[in-house]
C-alpha cells in the first residue's frame, strides 16, 4: 500500500517561502481508483510527483509497502518506477516516428518483446483501438492518442498508475474512456488519478480534495 505522512513541499525564491503543501497525510489503499481534487494551484500535481518519487518534499515520507520511498536513492527510486508504476500524463508524448504499437512498446525489453507485443494488441483491443496498432500519432484523434499512452502506462503490467490531468485535453466522451481504462485497470491494482474535472471521477472509489496546499476533507468515499 502507498502511504504518505505530514508531506511538506516548500518553494523559496529570495526571501519569499511559497507553501505547496502543507502536512498532507493520505493512504491509498490497493484496488482502487483514487482521485486528486482541486483548483489550479492547490498542490495537487506536486503531490502526485512526490507520491511517485518524481519530487521530493521538504519534509514528510512516502512509504509503499513500508519502504520510504522518501529515503531511496535516484536509482532506487527509478528502478521502482520502471518496476511498479505507470504513468499517464495530461499530454500523450507520442514519438511521431513511431506507430500506436511501437509507442507502447518502447521501453520494452527485447527479451519479452513478443510476449509484450501480443500483449500491447490485447491491450489496444479493450482500449478500442483494435487494428490501429500500425497507425502514426498524427493519423489518431486527441482521444486515441491519450489511449495510447494508457497502453504504454500499463504494458508493464504496473502496481500503481499515476495519471497527472489524463483527461484535461480531451473532450467529455473521450475523456470518459480513458477514465473506463483506467477505472478497469483499478480493479486489480492501484490507480492515482490528479484532475480539477468531477466529472470524471464519477467512477472513483476514493476522492481527496487539496486546497491552497492543504487536505481539506480524508478519503471520502465517492457516490456512483
């Protein structure tokens, strides 16, 4: 389970101190989809960073499965996001040379590259994307793309996803499946979804809510 305890993230520039977060204190437990609320500026996506080990807090810890992730060190912690955790992000980062499958593919070790691949096309399949595997980035739609990066989030069969505004440039239908992607992907494992849309966490099993750095209300549980 990832935990975090009394996270603080402060931003100085000269003699001004800027407040991110403020003793954030949240557990996520695991077969869930959890989401992040707030307005811009509230500190949502900096906590996102620090609960993956992208950021580290002023002070506060991270643990998962009881390991600080807080105390790691760089390459402890990048082998624990290679290993353990997906991320999707509010832009897809689709290499344009690259068809919908080898974008899913590329950090895939050409050891279980075959494996992988039939893998990839099951996972384009549920997506809805069955038989554009071979398609370019700019032959997909804002919302085919984001569902590409899903795939890609999740070839590695992750413990954890992390989706920084994953539906932010999309329209509502298409931001409603990749919310079902991940909803489905959330039934087995752990998914951390960051978004200012409640709309779109209507599938959600826990919602926080973050503002002006602070925890406004703890894990409650979301009305389908």
């Amino acid at each position: 389970m990832l935990t975090c305890s009394d996270i603080c993230l402060d931003y100085v520039e000269a003699t001004r101190v800027t407040h991110a977060l403020k003793g954030v204190t949240l557990e996520f437990p695991p077969n869930k989809l959890h989401g992040i609320m707030g307005p811009s500026g509230s500190g949502k996506s900096s906590l996102l960073y620090i609960l993956c080990g992208l950021k580290a807090p002023t002070s506060g810890n991270v643990l998962i499965d009881g390991k600080s992730i807080t105390k790691m060190t760089d390459a402890e912690r990048a082998s624990l996001r290679s290993k353990q955790f997906g991320f999707v992000f509010q832009q897809p980062f689709l290499l344009n040379y690259l068809t919908a499958l080898e974008n899913i593919l590329v950090g895939v070790s050409p050891s279980v590259l075959s494996t992988a691949t039939i893998k990839a096309e099951s996972l384009l399949e549920n997506l809805g994307l069955g038989g554009m595997g071979d398609k370019y980035p700019s032959m997909l739609s804002g919302g085919e793309r984001q569902r590409v990066a899903v795939a890609r989030a999740l070839i590695g069969n992750p413990d954890i996803v992390f989706a920084d505004e994953p539906t932010a440039a999309l329209d509502k239908e298409n931001g409603y499946k990749v919310m079902k992607a991940l909803a489905d992907w959330a039934v087995d494992h752990t998914v951390i979804v960051v978004t200012h849309d409640a709309d779109m966490l209507k599938g959600a099993d826990e919602i926080h809510h973050l503002m002006n750095g602070c925890l406004v209300d703890n894990a409650q549980p979301n009305v389908r």
